[in-house]
C-alpha cells in the first residue's frame, strides 16, 4: 500500500480509530490501516476496504469478519466503517461504548472495547472535552 492511500486514510478518519473513536494523537501509537475485509478472504487495499485502527481494536479483530452477538448468540457481521454509521450501531455512556444493533454488540465485544483502561482513558479524554 503506498503512503498516498494511508494518508487518505488517517485524513478520512480524522486521525481517529474508526472502531473506537480514540483519537491517535492521545494513544501514544501510530494506528493501523485495517482491510476490513482481509486480504486473507479476499480483500484489497482499495480505500474502501481501509479504515483506521487503533492498535487495540485492529489486533482484537484479526482477521475475522463477524462474532456472536451477546444479547442474541447469533453470529452477525462486524461494524463496517464504510457501509455503516458509528452512531446507528454505537452510544458513548460514560466512557464505555455499547452496542445498538446486534453487529454493534458483536463488535464492541470481540473488539474488547470496553477494558477498565480504555473506559478510564476515554473517561478523562472527555473531561478535557476531547470525545464526544
């Protein structure tokens, strides 16, 4: 991939993990470009099967497409930065996201996006009204 594409990425993202909305600037690390779909099964670094990982929810999501749904055990897709809006599948409360829709639940589960680290970071991120 070359650095044009990742630019486009991290730019269309604003710079944030389009996962968990954690702003790269306040992580300490670079954050990932993530084939939404895996090269493994298929996919390309077309910028619409790119967004922008932190490097969290990148290594929590590997490779996988979907995950069970906790409140219903059913397998369902994972969020997709591209083809869905974060605010239809997700809700900030209090430093944890929770899930809105069973892709949502999934997500934030197998993604693991709700560790007492994260939520206390994203805690004070929005005290200094840096999130939402």
């Amino acid at each position: 991939m070359d650095a044009a594409t990742r630019q486009l990425v991290r730019q269309r993202a604003g710079f944030r993990c389009e996962y968990c909305r954690l702003p790269e600037a306040f992580s300490g690390l670079r954050y990932h470009v993530d084939h939404i779909l895996p090269r493994q099964h298929g996919g390309g670094d077309a910028p619409a099967n790119l967004a922008l990982a932190c490097p969290h929810c990148n290594l929590c999501k590997g490779p996988n497409l979907a995950a069970n749904d906790p409140d219903t055990g059913k397998t369902v897709p994972l969020f997709n930065p591209r083809d869905h809006s974060w605010d239809d599948h997700f809700e900030f409360r209090d430093g944890r996201i929770l899930g809105k829709s069973p892709s949502g639940r999934a997500t934030v589960w197998l993604l693991q996006m709700n560790t007492d680290e994260l939520v206390q970071l994203r805690q004070r991120l929005f005290a200094l009204g840096v999130l939402w």
